[in-house]
C-alpha cells in the first residue's frame, strides 16, 4: 500500500513495479491551498533565509509568489530532504545552499554548519498548516528571529473502509508504507475500528523512529520497518529486505 498524496506517489510506485511488486494506491493525505494567500509572502524581502520543509511547500510557494523574479537572488535557500532539493531545482533552476544531510531531518539539518551562530538572521519557513516545532524553536535559541509561512494544508481523503478491508482480503496489501504521521492516523481513523484486527497486524514501512513510536502507541504490534532515510530509494530497499526475509522464512 502506497499512502503518499496522489500526486507524489507515482515514483515509488513505478520502484515497486520494477521490482516485481503490486503498488496499492491509497492517499492518506490531500494537499489543498490555504485557506487565507499568506501575507508573509508580501515581506519575502524580509528574510535572509528560506527553508522549505517539504517539496509541497516548494512548489505551493512559488506558485503564490507574486514576483516574477521569485526569490531574492541573495536569499539563502534551504531544504531538509532530497525531494526538496529536487523541486526547488526543478521549479527555480537553483540548487539550495544548504541540504540536511542523511537522514534528511530536521535534527540532521541542526548540524549543518550554516545553521549555528544565526544572530540577526531573519528566517521564513515554508510549511503545510500545523507541524513539528522543533526547527523554529531552535534556530530561535540560536539568536535567529523565525517566522513560519504556510504555504498549503492537509486534508484526510474520503476513504471507504470496505474498500481496503476488500483489498486486503483479495491478497493486495501485504506491507503499508507510511511517510508522515498525520498518513499514519488518518489510516487508523479511516479504515475504521472494525478493521483494526487484520490493519494493526500488516507490517508498516517507515521514514524514521518517531513514526514508528507513534504507530506502537496506535496499536501496531507486527514489523515496525524504518528506512535508513526518507527517499522512495531508501523505502523499496527497505521493502526488498522484508519480501527476502518472507521468501525465506
């Protein structure tokens, strides 16, 4: 079962399908516009520096801006993955200054040097509604002033429980990969109670240890499976060890 939104699961899907696997395609998140256009954007000249936390948050904003220059050429651009990194690329034709290096986190993007000492550096994060706090509140220590722009919003789709307890039992879903925890919950909500007996047994893929807690406290109790990083690379890797280890158990 692929859960990224539908617009960002096609790669992985086609990795899947390339390895010999059946991608099952289910969104657990919709990505929709803000509700209100972010005033932020009318001060971008502001900032010194932008951080993008996600390819969404890439592509939503430049698609807001309206300067037909985008960015300030002398705004430092940053991203905390490789897909990040990838979009800015390909909708701005520049390669960010500063990437988070593996495991492309949060926490990882803390260590880079360009991060440290940040006095009377004025930063925007680029974001969906809502999120982690743990970027902002320590580049804040760090004597930056930090402002969030929130650039798209997230949404559970419509899903049919009888829908996916049908898939499962015509043989169609034998490992879940999991990519955010709001996925994660809306797939316990969405499936519905009486389908948690077979769902909190199917094994999970997921991006990192947090998740992985999270799903334990849910009520996960089969293969926890974290990826040594957050990339479709790093997920069919992952999903290529567990089909082994079933092939030869």
């Amino acid at each position: 079962m692929v859960t990224r939104p539908a617009h960002q699961a096609e790669p992985l899907c086609r990795l899947i399908e390339a390895a010999g696997g059946r991608p099952y395609r289910l969104p657990l998140l919709e990505i929709l516009p803000p509700e209100q256009p972010p005033r932020e954007l009318d001060r971008l000249k502001e900032f010194d520096t932008a951080i993008f936390i996600s390819p969404n948050a890439v592509e939503r904003a430049v698609d807001m801006l309206r300067e037909p220059e985008g960015f300030p050429g002398n705004m430092r651009l940053v991203t905390v993955g490789r897909g990040s990194a990838a979009a800015l690329e390909r909708v701005l034709g520049r390669e960010p200054d500063i990437c988070a290096p593996p495991p492309y986190n949060s926490e990882s993007l803390l260590t880079n040097s360009g991060m440290q000492g940040l006095a009377n550096r004025h930063i925007i994060i680029f974001r969906g509604n809502g999120g982690r706090e743990l970027l902002a509140e320590t580049l804040r220590s760090r004597g930056a002033t930090v402002e969030y722009c929130e650039v798209y919003r997230r949404a559970c789709p419509k899903i049919e429980p009888a829908e996916v307890k049908r898939a499962w039992e015509q043989g169609k879903i034998d490992i879940i990969t999991i990519t955010s925890g709001e996925g994660l919950r809306n797939l316990v909500e969405c499936t519905g109670a009486a389908n948690h007996g077979w769902l909190f047994r199917t094994p999970l893929v997921l991006i990192n240890r947090r998740l992985a807690a999270l799903a334990r406290e849910l009520g996960f109790r089969r293969q926890l499976l974290v990826s040594r990083e957050a990339s479709d690379s790093a997920t069919i890797d992952t999903i290529a060890r567990w089909a082994v280890q079933q092939t030869n158990s």
